[in-house]
C-alpha cells in the first residue's frame, strides 16, 4: 500500500491510499528514475503525473496539496513506499 498525506483545496489535511499497485506500475516508476529530464521543473511534473496515476488523483490536486517546502519528502516517502520500503500500515499494526 501507498499512503500520502496532502491538504486539500481548504488546507485540511487528507489521506490518499493506494492498496493495489501492480508491476507494471512498478516498472513505469523505475523507467522514470532512470530517465534524463533537461531541469527540475520537468523531472517533478513527470514525477506528480506519476505519483497522481498511482493514488488516482488529479496531478492538480496532488500539486497544490504538497507545500512546496515538504515536496522533497514526499517524493522520497512515495519512492520509499513503491520500491518496498516500510508499509504504513504493517507498522500501525506492529505499533499496537
């Protein structure tokens, strides 16, 4: 599962999960890490077209609900998730 925190269009907070991420998704983020982008601007609008697919959001409402100060650790936390890292919700069960 994939879970993100953004805010929405009044600034509260709101949960996105993802509980079914295939392969071939897996593979497209791979494909995207690899590529060449010529600057920033484009690597993170392909990177929140990406994560917006993903989640099944807008790429707008992802933008616009990630402060641009907090973007970096959310791309990273995404990554983590999608590429195996620790699952959000094993660890609310190993919590309790």
């Amino acid at each position: 599962m994939i879970k993100l925190e953004i805010r929405d269009k009044d600034g509260k907070k709101k949960i996105i999960k993802q509980n079914w991420v295939t392969t071939r998704q897996l593979l497209d983020g791979i494909a995207l890490m690899d590529e060449k982008f010529t600057d920033r601007i484009d690597y993170i609008n392909a990177v929140a077209e990406f994560m917006a697919k993903i989640l099944d959001v807008s790429v707008d409402e992802l933008l616009d609900g990630i402060a641009a100060w907090d973007w970096n650790n959310k791309e990273a936390d995404f990554w983590s998730q999608l590429l195996g890292g620790t699952d959000p919700e094993v660890v609310a069960e190993e919590e309790n």
